[in-house]
C-alpha cells in the first residue's frame, strides 16, 4: 500500500493506492470515497453495521484506491514501520493499516505504565504504512540521549517504543482514569521520538457538537 496525502495540515485527506487484490483495514467512518470495484467488508462489532465500524477495502484484479480522512479537522500522518521497532499509538487516532501491520494488547512494555489495566495507548508493530489521524496539526518531537519532557496524554499520537515513559498523576486531588489519560501525565526520556498533536481531541469535539455549531 501506497499513501498519497492532500490538504493537510488543516482537513487532511488520505489516498490509500492498493495493488491489485491488496487489502487494507479502516474505520468505516473515515471513507469518503473508493475508485470503482473496491470490495467494502464492513466488521462491526456485534454484528451491526454502524458507521463507527471496522472495515475492510480490497482492490480489484486492475488495483484501486480508498480516500480516508478524520472526523475532527486536522492533519494525516503516514508512520512507516520497519518490522524491528514498534509504536505505541494512542487509542482512535489511526485512520488505516495493511494487513502487515499488527497490534499487540498484551505488549510487556505496558505492564509498568498501566498494570493489567487497559491503557489509552496500544502498541503497534510490522511492516508496512500506518496511517494516522492528528487533531489540528502535528510535532514531530526528536528526543537525544537523555533529554526529558511531560506530555498531557490528550495530545499524545504516538511515540517509539525505546523511549522511557512514565505515567504520573498531575495533583493526587483530582480524578484519574487510565483508559483514558484525565488526570494524568506523561513523562519520556530520550533517546526516542514522539509525535504530539496540537489540539485535544475531547475538547474540539466538545466545541463541535455545542448548540448551535452543527448544520
């Protein structure tokens, strides 16, 4: 799979080229269009087929291609993974990904941050292009040998999985919540990259929906 980008930063939009009989993985919401003869597999959970669903898109024999973009404005980011070194990715932020391209819920390097609870972050790991989705736009953030910085997880998209992390409370006077990352602070150290988006998704969300602001 080849991946071809147009109007970012602001309303991003991702082309996803698939070679013939290719396959790749999306949410079903994020589709805006497919050349003709992509075959939509839509996987809901539950057996519903709802627009919040998984789906699968797979080209025909003469090959095709499938636009995706996110629901909230901002920038498309495509992660290239190499098959040695993973990713964790916070949870709802990736648009698509090739078969190749693999999530693991039970990565040993969660155990310290989160315990045996779920956590707002899942480790991905593979070969291949993993398309991912940036409320407003996104920083790309190089780590040195060393180095430290605090993120608030609702900007968080992504870092490397060789950088030291821990998670924190931000006042032990407030609530936390893990799946979520309220009330929590992330720490990393370096070497290592991040990529941090600039706007916190819940809140633009928020600001959407207000009364008023719909059409």
């Amino acid at each position: 799979m080849q991946v071809r980008t147009r109007h970012t930063p602001a309303f991003g939009v991702a082309r996803l080229l698939l070679a013939p009989g290719e396959a790749v993985q999306a949410d079903y919401a994020s589709m805006i269009a497919t050349s003709y003869g992509v075959v939509v597999d839509v996987r809901a959970r539950g057996g519903s087929r709802s627009r919040s669903a998984r789906a699968v898109f797979t080209a025909p024999a003469e090959g095709g291609w499938v636009d995706v973009a996110p629901a909230l404005p901002g920038d498309v980011y495509t992660l290239e993974l190499d098959g040695v070194n993973g990713w964790c990715v916070s949870r709802g932020c990736w648009l698509a990904a090739p078969s190749t391209v693999r999530t693991d819920p039970q990565w040993s390097g969660f155990r310290n941050l989160f315990g045996a609870e779920t956590g707002f972050v899942e480790h991905v790991s593979g070969v291949g292009a993993l398309v991912l989705s940036a409320c407003g736009t996104l920083d790309v953030v190089t780590l040195d040998q060393g180095e430290l910085i605090t993120v608030d997880p609702a900007y968080l998209l992504a870092y490397s999985e060789l950088t030291q992390s821990r998670l924190r409370a931000v006042s032990q006077s407030m609530p936390q919540a893990v799946r979520t990352g309220e009330g929590l602070l992330l720490d990393f150290a370096g070497p290592g990259q991040l990529l941090i988006q600039t706007r916190n998704p819940r809140a633009m969300g928020a600001v959407l929906g207000a009364p008023g602001n719909g059409r």
